[in-house]
C-alpha cells in the first residue's frame, strides 16, 4: 500500500449519500454543522457556497459552476445559495420533504441547478491523520486540467442513483469513496503548499518515495541511509526534504506511523500485546509501551480499555 491508501484503509473511509438538491429562481439553503466531512457536487448551474467562521477564509463565498465539486473538512454550518439576497430556508425540514431522493429549493419551477451530495465518515484519529492536513474547503472545479476522473466518478454516482440498477446505493457509495481519493490527489497536485505533514510529502516525489518504503514494511527498522538510496538522493537531501514537508524525521515519522498501526490492532481485536509489538516492529511489549506512552499520552492497556467496542459509545 502507499501512504495516501493506508491512511484511508486505517482510517475506515465510508461514504454516505444523501438527498439530491434540485433549485430554481431564488434559492438559499441554510445547513447546520455537519458530524460528517460534507461533498457536494454542482451537475446542472452554478451557485454559491457560504462557509461560516475560518471555513471561508479571506477568500470569501466560493463560487460553484457546473461540474465543480468541494469536500468542507471542518464541522461549521454552511450555506448554500443562488440570489445573494434571499433569507435562506433551514435544509433539515427541506430535506424532509425530499421526494423520489431529491429535495427541492426556491420559488421557480424545475431544476435550473441540481447538486448531488453526501458525506464521508472516518473512524479514531481521523482528525489528526487526515482532516486537519487538510484546509476548511477543498474546491475542485471542473475546468482544471486533472479534474476529468473526478468528473467519471460523479457522472458515475449519477447514473446509479438516477437508474436504480441492483445494489445501486453501495456503488454509487463505493464510487463516492473513488471520488474522494481523486479529489485529494487533485488538490495535492494542485496546490502542494496548502497541506502539511504527510500529505504534504506525498507532493515531494523524494520524500513521497522515502513514505512508500516505510509504509510498505513499517516493521523494518529503517535508515536514513537506506531510505536515501531508495529515493536516490543524498542522506542529508532526504533528511533535509523529509523535515522541511512533514515537519518530523524519518525516524520519527516511522514510529509514530507504528504506533497507529498498534492503535487500531488494539481497537479492534484480541491480539495480545507481545503480537502488536512483533508486527509493528519491536521486540517487546515494554519497547512497545514507552513509544506508544510518549506518542498517545497513555498506555496500549489503558487505549485498549477505553476504545473497546464496550466502552464506546453507540452511534445513534
């Protein structure tokens, strides 16, 4: 697996559509904070998305043509909206009343703008790992050069949900979770400086290379020397690179990437903690515990305890 894989993998990336939006004349729809990392995809007309507080930025409203498409990675209310100037309508009570998996907005007739959208659900530690790597609003339009895979997977989600073949719904899921792979690719090749840590490496084919080798065997005990060589550059340039995306060593990188591999085996199985040490790389359970201490704050028994299936709590 490669980096971008294995934290999505680990992470237990599931997509969830929702209702379309079908609007026409004034429109302005008001969401409350989502509990999920929200996608929308504009595939008729153009309107105007409202991020509140840092979620917009100094950038102010995006503006959304037909074909652009966003992932909000921060849970703050947004707004939807085709007139600047009409009072929005709250989405839940719109959404309510969605007929045939379509809600509809505004005091016109038809569909002059239809959105499809949805959300993305992570599992422990996706804050850390993914979402705040990421910046409030990730835009993708659709006049880009790169955005024509995002695009299949959309007009993908749209012929399932539209058609209604068998198992319609888990494709066009599945297919979500394509599309968000793309997206993250996009906005990586696109604008390299507007993430950090390891997705920034991934923008670096250096570091991006010294990533893939420690993400391919992570039990390996790695060297900057070794590392160097797979990328085919000087100790001190890997090094260097390595620090300057990721903020953190190699090294260091690599243990606190075993130590997420010991934390979903210790939330999700019964594998004692010799096992856990052994495949992640240490040869004991006390190596083990000290880095997991100094990485997580607590002990791999006391995680283990807290984020067992019967301490945590039910989704509703």
């Amino acid at each position: 697996m490669d980096p971008l894989e294995d934290v999505l993998t680990l992470l237990d990336t599931r997509a969830h559509l929702s209702s379309g939006l079908a609007a026409a004349g004034r429109w302005a729809v008001r969401f409350e904070a989502p509990d999920v990392v929200k996608f929308n995809a504009v595939r008729r007309g153009s309107c105007l998305l409202e991020v509140d507080g840092e979620g917009a930025g100094a950038g102010g409203p995006v503006a959304l043509a037909e074909g652009d498409c966003y992932l909000l990675t921060r849970s703050v209310p947004f707004t939807l909206r085709g007139d600047p100037h009409t009072a929005p309508v709250p989405a839940g009570p719109l959404f309510a009343r969605a007929e045939r998996g379509v809600a509809r907005a505004g005091d016109g007739d038809g569909d002059e703008v239809f959105l499809l959208g949805g959300g993305f659900t992570f599992g422990a530690r996706a804050q850390e790992l993914l979402l705040d790597r990421l910046p409030p609003v990730v835009h993708v339009p659709a006049g880009t050069p790169h955005a024509e895979t995002v695009q299949w997977a959309l007009a993908a989600i749209d012929r399932e949900l539209a058609q209604r073949p068998m198992a319609a719904t888990l494709v066009a899921e599945h297919l979500a979770v394509v599309m968000l792979v793309h997206v993250l690719r996009l906005h990586l090749a696109r604008e390299p400086h507007a993430v950090s840590g390891w997705l920034a490496g991934l923008a670096d084919p250096v570091v991006a290379e010294a990533l893939a080798c420690l993400h391919r065997d992570p039990s390996h005990t790695w060297t900057v020397a070794e590392l160097a060589g797979a990328a085919a550059v000087s100790r001190s340039t890997l090094a260097a690179r390595f620090k300057s995306a990721v903020g953190q060593g190699p090294s260091e990188y690599l243990t606190r990437w075993r130590i997420e591999l010991a934390a979903r085996q210790l939330r999700d199985g019964g594998a004692t903690l010799a096992a856990i040490a052994r495949s992640v790389g240490y040869g004991s359970e006390s190596a083990l515990s000290v880095a997991f201490r100094r990485v997580l704050g607590t002990t791999p028994g006391d995680y283990r305890t807290a984020n067992s299936p019967r301490t945590l709590p039910r989704s509703p």
